[in-house]
C-alpha cells in the first residue's frame, strides 16, 4: 500500500518540482522521485514519521526527507496513509498549524 497525496500536497510537490527545475531538472526529477520513495515507506510504515504535538494532535506525523529541504506531513491513521502537504522546512510551521 503506497500512501496518497491530498490535492494541496500536490500542488506544493509540483510548485516546489517547478521552481527547482529552474534551476537545475535533475534535482526537480529527484524530488518527485523522493516523494514517491516516501510515500511507498509510509505506506508500509505509517508510524515512521514524527508527532509534533506542540503543531498539531496526532495522528498527523511529520517526516523530513533525506537530500531535500522538504517536508511530508501525513496522517497516518487513513488507510492509505493520506499526505496532506510537502512543505519546505523553511516555513512557519507554528503559524501553518496554528490550533483555531
């Protein structure tokens, strides 16, 4: 079971696909390639990123990814895990995940 991304992971996968491959195609190719590696783990694994209770409540996890300033936020509870978005590290998270 391979997990699936939401319609707002997609739209950061791509954003973050194109403004990379501005720079530099192979390493937009590579991106898209981890992401998919990723969400196969997840699939597999859905217990394999971390919670950040101070973001958000379980069970959203959080995994960085290797080579990438990105990061997969997932719940991990959906059967298929569901990928809610792919964020750069750079972001506020505090302020993306503030609690209404």
């Amino acid at each position: 079971m391979k997990a699936v991304l939401a319609p707002a992971a997609r739209r950061d996968l791509l954003a973050a696909v194109a403004w990379i491959a501005g720079d530099n195609p192979e390493a937009a190719t590579v991106l898209r390639d981890t992401v998919a590696a990723a969400a196969e783990r997840i699939g597999r694994h859905p217990l394999i990123g971390t919670e950040r209770p101070e973001l958000t409540a379980p069970p959203v996890r959080f995994l960085a990814m290797t080579g990438f300033p990105y990061v997969i936020v997932y719940d991990s509870a959906c059967r298929p895990p569901l990928i809610m978005r792919v964020l750069h590290g750079a972001r506020d998270f505090p302020v993306l995940f503030t609690r209404a």
